[in-house]
C-alpha cells in the first residue's frame, strides 16, 4: 500500500480542498510535494514505448471533477481589463477499486491535473501576497501541465481533459 504522503493523487486532492477552504500556503504545500512525485515519475519512464502505455491505459481507472470556487476568486473583482484567476481546481478519483502504483502509472492527464493544480495554488498565493516570483511561478506550472498534455497528444494518448 503506498503511502499517503508518496501518492501524488491524495496530496493533489489535499491541496485543492485546502484551496477550497481558503489555505493556499497549506494548498501550495501539498501542491509542490505533488508535482515533484509527478517529476520524478516522469523522469523516471525510459521508453517511449511505456510512456505511450502509461498514458493510454491508466485513465480508464482516473476520474476527474472539477472543485467548488475558491474563496479568493468570489472576493476578487474581474472585470478588471487584463485580469483573470482561475477558480477552481481538478479532483482526481481512482474508479478502480485495485490500487495503482503511483511510482509508474501516473497518466499524463493526471500529471497534466496536478501541475494545474499548482500552478493555480500559486497563482492564488501570488495574488493575496502580491508577489510576481509566485505568479512566475504559476505560468510555469500551468505551462507544465499543457507541455504534458501536448506530448501526449504527439504520441497518440488520447486526453479526457481537452475535450
């Protein structure tokens, strides 16, 4: 059984509902520890021929949903030229009641899920703090997490969450 604090999914899950309730240092936490699980993962595969596998066969047992609006966002007027946060994160369920290796069964949406996540973990943080590292920090995140769905895509793994 693997542990909570090593299962990216759980800590990814974590993270959005400490978004949801308005703890976005405790969100960027969990949220870090996530994406650095999702690295290694990634930089663990070798073949392009597992990565393929990899990101084709393990979301039949992966669901998404998306989180409730995190408080920030309903705080924060809009409408202002030029602007605009993301509100909600990605909820990630396992539907298969066999339990995955989180060390090689990531699939890229998943991954693509969680760096979102981060990247909107930080961006929250950077705009309750006004910080430009933490928004650099969240376009790099959100910029992960569509490099991963994009090489998927190259390689024939089809993504639930662009459709």
């Amino acid at each position: 059984m693997i542990s909570k604090l090593s299962d990216p999914i759980e800590l990814n899950n974590v993270g959005v509902r400490n978004l949801e309730s308005n703890d976005i240092t405790s969100a960027c936490e969990q949220l870090t520890r996530a994406v650095k699980l999702v690295l290694r993962t990634q930089n663990t595969t070798s073949s392009r021929k597992s990565l393929k596998l990899r990101g084709m066969q393990s979301n039949k047992c992966i669901s998404f949903r998306w989180s409730k609006d995190t408080p920030l966002s309903r705080s924060r007027d809009e409408t202002q030229t030029g602007t605009y946060t993301f509100s909600r994160g990605m909820l990630v369920y396992e539907t298969s009641k066999t339990k995955y290796d989180a060390r090689c069964t990531l699939s890229s949406d998943v991954m693509a899920a969680i760096c979102y996540n981060a990247g909107l973990a930080f961006h929250h943080a950077a705009t309750r703090r006004n910080e430009s590292l933490l928004l650099k920090k969240a376009l790099t995140m959100y910029q992960l997490s569509q490099t991963i769905l994009r090489r998927a895509n190259r390689r024939d793994a089809k993504s639930r969450l662009c459709h």
